[in-house]
C-alpha cells in the first residue's frame, strides 16, 4: 500500500519564474568610506559658517537672544508658589463645564 505523501517534493521550496539560485547579498560599505563621508560634511559645515550674515540677520538673532534673556529672567523672578496661586486663580475662572466629574460614592 502506497502512502498519501509519496508523491510530495522533499527539500527547499523554490521561487517561480527562473532557476535564479544564487541571490546577490548587498555589500557592506567599509568604515573608511564613512569617515571620508563625516570628514566631508565637517568641511562643509565649516564653510558654511565662514559665510558673513548680514546686518538684518544680526538684528534678528539680538533680539531673539534679547527675548529669550527677559522670559527666562521672568520666569526665575516668580517662586513655586506664585506659580501655584496664579493656577488656581486660573481654573476658578473657568466655567463648571471644565471641572473634573465625581465618579463614584461618596
């Protein structure tokens, strides 16, 4: 009595279309070639600052730094307490609608 599987193909399957056996793996780049790469982009980094601003953009970046100085300067000045009252006050404007619903007894 012969078996249900005889005729079922032992081994590795293989693809359709193509006898294509030996797949070509990618190679991996050498690390020299990425340092020839990050050495690059420092070069160009550097160029780049080399490059003069002009007198618009130096007005520009003083006054940002100049706004940056005064809410920093603002926010150090008020304690942790302040900033507690101040949050209160806040949500006690705020209408009942905002409030956090009692879920359960009690």
């Amino acid at each position: 009595m012969s078996s249900a599987y005889d005729h079922v193909k032992k081994g590795s399957l293989k693809f359709k279309g193509g006898d294509s056996t030996s797949i070509k793996k990618k190679k991996k780049k050498s690390k020299s070639s990425k340092e020839k790469l990050e050495h690059a982009v420092r070069e160009e980094k550097q160029v780049i600052q080399a490059v003069e601003k002009t007198e618009a953009q130096r007005k520009f970046e003083e006054t940002q730094r100049r706004r940056q100085m005064e809410r920093v300067s603002k926010a150090a000045m008020k304690s942790h307490k302040d900033r507690v009252q101040e949050f209160n006050q806040k949500l006690e404007q705020l209408s009942e609608h905002h409030d956090i619903p009692k879920v359960g007894p009690g």
